[in-house]
C-alpha cells in the first residue's frame, strides 16, 4: 500500500471511531440515552401503553360516507385517542387536513 492509501484508512478509521464514541464528550446530557425504570406497578402493562381509545361508532366512513368494507378492508386508526376507521387509503388525506371538522362528525 502506498501512503496515500495507509493515510485514507487511517482517517477513515478515526472518523468511524470518534462517530462511535462521540457521545461521549464533555458536556453531553447522558440522560437521554438512559433507559427508563421498568414499572414497580401491579399491573402487566407496559408503562408507555396508552389507555384504550374511543371506540368508532358508525358504520360508515367520516369522511366519504361510504360504508365501511364497500371498498375493501377499512383503514384504522387513533387520532387523539378516539378510534378512526375510513373506507380507504384516499381518505385519511382528507382526515389529516381537517381533523377537526371529521371529529365532530362523531361527536354528534
């Protein structure tokens, strides 16, 4: 090998190394990287669980109005903790510009 090529991997290598233990430096907030106390609770469940969302309660799509299932499997999902379900793909634009506006929909 010639210098040129011994001084490449040699940087190479470092560079790898100080990307490796650069987290390590003065100054650095370790608690980010710390993992979390595992639950002391009674309960199995994990401690980042959510509680249950709002089930949906039409039969129907919030936003198209079509009936769920007429154009394949329906789309779910939680939004704000209320259960969403959407006639297809398609739709879930819709919801995600205006939310607010298709929410109010089961509210009612």
């Amino acid at each position: 090998m010639n210098i040129k090529t011994n001084l490449l991997l040699l940087t190479t290598l470092l560079a790898g190394t100080i990307v490796l233990v650069g987290c390590h430096r003065d100054g650095h907030d370790h608690s980010k990287h710390a993992k979390p106390a595992p639950d002391s609770g009674s309960t199995n469940k994990p401690a980042d669980a959510s509680p249950p969302a709002k089930p949906y309660s039409l039969n129907t799509c919030v936003v198209s109005g079509e009936k769920l299932g007429s154009m394949g499997k329906p789309v779910s999902f939680v939004h704000e903790g209320q259960e969403i379900k959407l006639c297809c793909a398609e739709c879930r634009k819709d919801f995600d510009k205006e939310p607010a506006k298709f929410l109010a929909k089961l509210a009612k």
